[in-house]
C-alpha cells in the first residue's frame, strides 16, 4: 500500500512532469491502434494539452491555493507556550565524502514564519519537526537543518525542541504530542504552509490537540508576481502541489487519520 502511495505521489499527480509523458505515451499509442482508437487519442491530446494549459495559469494556482487554506488569516498575537513547525523536504548534496543540505521552499519559508511568530510570543518553546528521506535525497533530518536555520537568526538553542523521526504529516501528529507534553505546553502554533494547513490540523486534532493555525507563505515575498493569465512554470508546480494537497486529504480520510 504504501509503495503504491509513493508511485501516486511521484509519478501520477497532474502537473508532474512525469504524469505529462504517461498521458502522452498513452495518446500516442491510442493514435496507432486503429482508427477508432485515434478517435479517443486525439480527444485525450487535447484534454491533457488543455489541462495543463490551465494548470499553468497562475489565477488557476491561486484558486487551488485559497481552495485549501483560504481560511486562515496570518498569526499576528496570542499567548501561546509553543510553536511548532513542519518540515517540507530538502536535499542533501554529497561529494567525495563531504555533504551539505539545503531546506525546500516549503521547510524554509515555513521556518521564517515560525521565527516571526516566535517574536511575536512570550519566550515560546520552537519544535522543528521532519525525518530523513533518503530515498528522495535527504539523508540528514530535515529538522536539523531547520534547528541549524533558526540558531543562524538568533534563537537560543535551549529553546528549541527537535523530533527527527516522523516521515509524514500522520507521523508528526503522532511524534509532536510528547514532545509538548514532556515540556508542559497546551497550547502552540502550528506552522506549515497554507496549502499544507488544513491537513496538518485535521491531524493533530484528531490526536486530541486544539493548535492555532500558522500559516506560511507559498512563496518568497521576493519572487516576481506573473501575469494571471499567461502560463508560468512556477504557476504550474503550485497547481501541482495544491492536487497533491487535495488527494492527501481524500487519502488520509480513506486511512481514518482524521
């Protein structure tokens, strides 16, 4: 089950590349089988050259977007004892025996919130939280490499908590609890990116928790902002993204995680 998820994951998500050539190959073959068939290939070239035409829009990113966590504001005050945020991937570089990791976008952007938000608190506990994954090229846990981001911009060492295990959104909502738990914490913020929100909250209310939403940025403040009704690459992996969000909400309610 799980080997099937991560095919789905990497390879059958509209917007993907991969799934590009798969509906291509298909059409092509459909093309050669036969008039019938050439029908039904020339329909399916046009649907998949149109979908991904529309995908490529950012307006239809934007929509996507706001689809998933259009309702939540931006955290600006509160009394909370933690911030907790989660990790969205990186990769490790290695060489002849050195190494270094860079963070995602995600896992970045999502760090500097949590920063803000840690300033805007009365001296809160900050948890990073993500694993390893070696199989998509991070061999160091990606929840060290954010503690290592935050030491860099100032918080004190003693003040962050790290959980290094989880592999997924399922695993931190378990792996996160005793972590606040050990430290006393009822309340914290939850910060992962707007899309990644909603999932995120379902699953650590479903763990018997009540966070405060924390939503981070799907992008820096400094890239460009594209014309609404031109394609863009970057459009195009946020509408990715935003349907892998979609189908892992229908995959964890399926699972009964939430």
């Amino acid at each position: 089950m799980d080997a099937l998820v991560e095919l789905v994951k990497a390879n059958l998500i509209p917007g993907s590349i991969s799934f590009l050539l798969f509906g291509l190959v298909a059409g092509v073959i459909l093309l050669y089988a036969g008039r019938r068939a050439a029908r039904w290939g020339q329909r399916w070239l046009t649907a998949l050259a149109v979908l991904y035409l529309v995908l490529s829009l950012p307006v239809t990113a934007g929509l996507l977007e706001k689809s998933l966590g259009g309702s939540y504001p931006r955290f600006d005050t509160g009394s909370e004892q933690a911030v907790v945020i989660l990790g969205g991937g990186g990769l490790t570089y290695e060489d002849d025996g050195y190494s270094t990791q860079i963070l995602s976008d995600s896992s970045t952007l999502r760090t500097l919130e949590g920063l803000r938000i840690y300033h805007l608190l009365n001296d809160p506990w900050i948890i990073v939280s993500g694993g390893a994954s070696p199989g998509s090229g991070l061999t160091r846990a990606e929840s060290e490499t954010m503690r290592d981001l935050l030491l860099n911009l100032g918080v004190p060492a003693e003040k962050i908590l790290i959980e290094a295990g989880s592999a997924d959104t399922h695993d931190q909502a378990l792996n996160v609890p005793p972590l606040l738990q050990a430290e006393g914490v009822s309340s914290f913020v939850l910060v992962t990116s707007t899309t990644h929100l909603r999932r995120a909250m379902l699953s650590f209310e479903a763990a018997g928790f009540k966070p405060t939403p924390g939503p981070a940025p799907e992008r820096s403040a400094t890239q460009p902002n594209p014309a609404p009704l031109l394609p863009d690459l970057g459009a195009l992996e946020a509408s990715r993204r935003a349907l892998r969000e979609w189908m892992g909400l229908l995959y964890y309610a399926l699972r009964g995680w939430f």
